[in-house]
C-alpha cells in the first residue's frame, strides 16, 4: 500500500511520549493517508504495548532494533516505509491538526526534497519547557537562526520536525553516525548535491523537550561542541554568527570583573539587553515566571554553547585534533 506521507519516529525509552505523541496524531487531519513507523532503537523500556494500543486506530508499524542512534534508526525506518516523502519528528513532540494540511499546501506552492519545520510551547507545557522553548526559537537568541516566514531557502532543518523526499535519502545516504548535529550535516550534504531545503513555519510542532536546566545544559554544550566539527566537515558553512554566544559569555565575564575597577558601562549593556528580552518573552507568554525562567534558560544557552563552541574550535581548528578520537561520544558506530 502508497502512502501520502511516511512518519519517521525514532525512540529510546520513553514510552509515554510515544503514548502522547499517537494521542495527537488521532486529532490530525488526512492521517489516514499516512503511515507512522516507529523505530525502537535498541529501548529496555519498549513501547510495543503502547503500539498495540493504536493499531487499529492509525496505520502504524513498530520495528526493535539494536541500539546505533537516532541517526541509523530513521535510516532504518525510511528504508521501511512505503511513501516517496518522509516526515521525521522526536518521540517528544506533539502534532497540531492542520499539520498534514499545511504541509501539502507548502510542498504543492513549492515543492522541497528536504524541509524543516519550526516548534511551538504547548498551553500544557510546564514553565520551564515554555520558557526552554522561548530560548530556542526567539529571534534575540541563538535560536534565531532557525528563521521566520513561510519559506526561507537553505534552511537547516532540525530532525525533531523534518521532512525528506525518498530521492533524497536514497541519494544522500541518510544520517550519519554524529549526534547531536546529524541533521544540520544532511542539510549540508544535500546543499552541496543541488537539492533545495526550506523553511515552512506553518508546519509546526509542539516541542516537549523533557529536560531540567542541567539536561537543558548539557544539550547546549553538545551543540557548541558539534558546531565546529560541522565548520571542519564542511567550510562553506561557516559564519560568524556561530561565535556570538562564546563572545557573547567571554564579555559578559569581563563586563564583571571590570565591576572591581567601578566601571559599569559594559555590564549596563548586558543590563538593557536582558530587560529587552525580558519584556518580550513577557508579551510572548503573558507570565512574569515564564519571561524570568527564559532569562535563566538564555543564560544556560548562551554559556553552555559559547564555551563548548571555544573549546571545540581551539580543539579541532588550532590543535587540530581528529574529532572523533577527541569526543567520541558524539558519534554512534553503524554501517
């Protein structure tokens, strides 16, 4: 059987987003038209019980495998699936109605061999995930590189909410073995084939994001980590945007410590920047605990980037180290 769309979910033991993630696509329009495959990626806690659940309600397939990373496991489950484009969502995202709708509205305006998606709070997200959400996707963040409008070309798309063409994958190869950063690394490698990428802000998800500040920290330092290993990998990539947050954390220290010799005028820059961005997530979320927690979450990214970005950069580009010898825990073994 030909379907419309083929659902790409990866998963490692988390059930219950599985459980939240199906409930919503019970509410998507067309659904029907699509199949969903989840790939087990070698989980102790599995979710085919879950699975079971839904199967009479939604064209699902569920597929266990041993663990080789969230990269291998959409390969495995595209090599699967029986549509010629691929949705690609984390386990921990949550599907809006209209999303089958405005995808297919984007893609027969343009049609895109690879495409990401942007990601939205929920009303029933907590005050740390909204105010998580506001740091990776303000424009005054670093999460501003994502972009805004309807189709912005050669976009980056993030694998929590892509889209890929069976052509493209086929191609391409898929994902390979780095994680985080996967995904920014196909885009690239698509760029460099002639295959167009975009922006579509419509087809939006609702990115749960499961971690507290210290899981939040560590998410960071792992992008900042990878970021130069993606500028080493490919140089036409890179861009002095990408060193703001190292210099960004590297002034802010500095405008401190020039506290001890009473001049203000530096950290008062600081100052005016996070009333700035203060009142803005303020008029975002209508919640003065929200707009204080996104200063928090600002600060973690912003540190926990810049200075994995500095390191990483010293290590790879100066140092010139081999990436995979000197952080081996981002990348997954697989053939």
């Amino acid at each position: 059987m030909n379907f419309d769309f083929s659902f790409i979910i990866p998963v490692y033991n988390r059930p219950e987003e599985i459980k939240e993630l199906l409930d919503s696509f019970l509410k998507v329009k067309h659904i029907n038209r699509c199949e969903i495959l989840i790939v087990e990626d070698g989980s102790e806690h599995t979710c085919e019980h879950i699975i079971n659940d839904f199967k009479n309600k939604l064209s699902i397939s569920y597929f266990y495998k041993e663990n080789s990373g969230p990269g291998n496991s959409r390969n495995y489950g595209m090599q699967k699936a029986n549509s010629d484009y691929f949705i690609i969502l984390d386990s921990d995202v949550l599907l809006p109605a209209n999303y089958i709708i405005n995808l297919e509205y984007h893609l027969s305006h343009k049609f895109v061999h690879c495409f990401g998606g942007s990601d939205r709070a929920h009303e029933s997200f907590t005050n740390t995930q909204k105010a998580i959400n506001y740091a990776m996707t303000s424009v005054w963040t670093t999460g501003g590189i994502r972009g805004k409008g309807s189709h912005h070309k050669n976009f980056q798309p993030r694998s929590f909410n892509m889209g890929l063409s069976q052509k493209a994958f086929q191609l391409s190869g898929g994902f390979s073995s780095i994680h985080p950063g996967e995904d920014p690394d196909l885009s690239l490698r698509l760029k460099k084939m002639g295959f167009e990428t975009a922006f579509f802000s419509e087809c939006y998800v609702y990115h749960k994001r499961r971690i507290d500040w210290l899981g939040f920290y560590k998410q960071v330092y792992k992008f900042g980590l990878v970021r130069p290993i993606l500028n080493l990998w490919h140089p036409q990539s890179h861009k002095l945007i990408y060193y703001l947050p190292s210099l960004f954390s590297l002034g802010m220290i500095i405008a401190i410590a020039l506290l001890g010799f009473n001049i203000f005028s530096f950290l008062m820059l600081y100052a005016v920047y996070f009333i700035f961005v203060f009142v803005d997530a303020l008029m975002r979320s209508k919640s003065v605990t929200i707009a204080m927690y996104g200063l928090v979450a600002i600060c973690i990214q912003f540190f926990g980037y810049g200075f994995a970005f500095l390191k990483s950069t010293l290590v790879i580009f100066i140092f010139k180290r081999n990436p995979q010898k000197r952080y081996p825990f981002l990348f997954f073994k697989f053939d």
